[in-house]
C-alpha cells in the first residue's frame, strides 16, 4: 500500500466529546447545574466534568453526586432526587 503524504490539509476542529451536551462554556464563577440521575448517571457527567478541566481555557468545574429537592408539581411537597451537581470554581 502507498500513502499520499499532503500539505495544507486543515486540522479538524477539537472535539469536546461529552461536554457539548452540559453547558460548562456557558457558565460563571459559582454558578451549577443539576442532572438527575434519571436523565443521566453521575459518571457520565463526572467524565464529562474531567474533560472540561482539560481543555485548558483557565476554568475549572467540581462535580459531585448530590441529593436535591425538586418541585414537580406547583403546591406539591418537594421530591428528594438523585443526581449529579456541577459547579464553576475557577
């Protein structure tokens, strides 16, 4: 087999994998979002977390599994749900 070797050919953009799909690009200092386990497991969203912080554009996320209260219906009690909690530290 003969390969061609090419000059001038453009590097595809850098693929962020998992972190299109949570917004780390759009957040300040000390703002968080929640996922609920029922949408994603916290393990998805800690790999996803970990290659935010390396990307290397100075901002930096922790991410831990957390129990929350969420209103599912308006007057109801809260329910207790299970989940992932993103913040931005740097």
């Amino acid at each position: 087999m003969t390969l061609t070797i090419e000059s001038g050919v453009e590097l595809p953009n850098r693929r962020k994998g998992r972190t299109n799909m949570f917004p780390f690009d759009q957040m300040d200092v000390g703002q968080s979002f929640f996922v609920p386990l029922s949408v994603k497991r916290p393990g998805t969203v800690q790999v996803a977390t970990t290659r935010a912080n390396q990307i290397g554009d100075g901002k930096k996320f922790k991410c831990s599994t957390v129990q929350t209260k969420q209103v599912t219906v308006e007057g109801r009690e809260p329910t207790i749900v299970n989940g992932a909690r993103v913040w931005r530290i740097e």
